[in-house]
C-alpha cells in the first residue's frame, strides 16, 4: 500500500510505502510539546520506505531537545510533515496524508512518551523502528 500526503500547499510531498494492511498500521501520538501542539499523529514501517521530495527553498528543518531528527515544516505554510533522522529514516505525520488515505487507517493511536530517553537510545531506536527514507530536491 502507499499512502501520499504533504503539507497543505504541496511544496513539501511524501510517498509512504508499506506491506501491512490499512488497519494495521499503528498510530502514534507522541506526547512531547511539540507533537502535542501540533496534534501529530506519526507512524512508520522498518519494512517499508518513504520517499518526501521538497520544493527548493520551502524546508524548515526544525531541531529541539536531544537534537537527534530534523522535523520537516513547509516553510511557505507551515504544515508539519515528517521527523527525519539522517535524510535517511523518517516517521510521518498521518494528519499530513491525502484525505483517501488518511481516512483509510483506522487503528486507534496510540499515545508514547520518550521522554526518558537518552541520546543514543533515541537514535537506535529511530533507527530499528523508523522507515528508511530518501529525500530528494526540486526546482
């Protein structure tokens, strides 16, 4: 299944491709201050691949606490997209997706707290559970 989404203008777009079924795929609420202002509901699939391309000048990359992941922003209006490790692991903002597709996941989220996470936990963790991702520039 692949599931295209991006922020409201369309300078910044993703492909999500995964094997599992609409409802299986989980649902994360992430309960840190900015997940939870920006109403994210984030998922990913190791077994999968996300592909986000961005329009030349319109990516925020956004760090704060650990500063292990760069979160995608539009910079021309503002929608959150993904939480990239590396350019080369992401999760993606569901609330991001294309209105078919959104409305195809079902599972009820589920909220998690990695507040207690180390640096290096962190990123091992992203990177055994996060999607392998590339990221690519247009004009």
């Amino acid at each position: 299944m692949i599931l295209r989404g991006g922020c409201h203008c369309g300078a910044v777009r993703f492909e999500h491709e995964t094997a599992l079924a609409p409802e299986a795929v989980p649902l994360r609420e992430c309960q840190c201050t900015f997940c939870r202002k920006h109403g994210s509901r984030n998922t990913s699939d190791p077994s999968g691949r996300t592909r986000i391309v961005v329009e030349r000048g319109a990516l925020i990359r956004y760090r704060f606490a650990l500063g292990t992941a760069d979160f995608f922003i539009c910079a021309r209006c503002g929608i959150y997209v993904a939480c990239v490790l590396d350019d080369a692991y992401s999760s993606i903002n569901t609330r991001a997706l294309d209105p078919d597709d959104a409305a195809r996941l079902v599972a009820a989220p589920q909220p998690v707290d990695w507040g207690g996470e180390d640096k290096g936990g962190r990123v091992d963790r992203r990177r055994q559970k996060w999607t392998p991702t590339t990221v690519e520039e247009r004009s």
